[in-house]
C-alpha cells in the first residue's frame, strides 16, 4: 500500500492565522489527484491529528491539480504551549496516512 506523500509532488503545512493549520497536496498529475481524493477521507485525518472530523475543511482545487486541507490547531501559534511557531513541520502525519 503507498502512502499519500507518494502521490504528491508538494505536500506541506503551515499557519492559516494563528488559530488554524494548512496544508498543501499538490499532484503530479490529475490522476493522482483523482485517486487521493476518492480516499482520502476526514476521519483519516482527524485520527492522524487528533482532531473532529467535523472541525476540518477539504478543498479540491482541479485547475492546478491540488487540494488544501485546513483545521483548528491544538495550541495557538506562539504560545507557550505551542512547539511549532509557523506550523511547517506538522505534515508527516498526513503524509504517512496509507491509502
């Protein structure tokens, strides 16, 4: 089974504000797209990160073969709880999802 980061040519993370996470999947070719967006699905990652499925947006963007994917984060960016200050280094659990 290959995992999402194979069909992805860009998959990163980064702040949407302080208060949310997004992430890029960017594709090599519509193909791929298709097939990630016919399994890629909202409880994956809310188990993945911890979230409520209803919490998370999924937005496919066809034209330019890519999908964005935005949630609350857990702590606001920049406080003391907070362990990743611009929120670029929280896609590996996405990437690692098998589909």
């Amino acid at each position: 089974m290959k995992k999402l980061i194979d069909y992805t040519k860009i998959l990163r993370s980064k702040n949407a504000g302080p208060l949310f996470i997004t992430f890029d999947l960017i594709f090599r070719s519509k193909e791929d797209m298709d097939y990630v967006e016919k399994r890629l699905f909202k409880k994956d990652i809310a188990k993945a990160y911890d979230v409520e499925e209803e919490k998370i947006d999924i937005i496919s963007y066809g034209v330019v073969n890519s999908i964005k994917i935005t949630f609350p984060r857990k702590n606001i960016s920049g406080s003391l709880a907070d362990n990743d200050i611009y929120g670029c280094q929280q896609h590996m659990p996405l990437a690692n999802i098998e589909l």
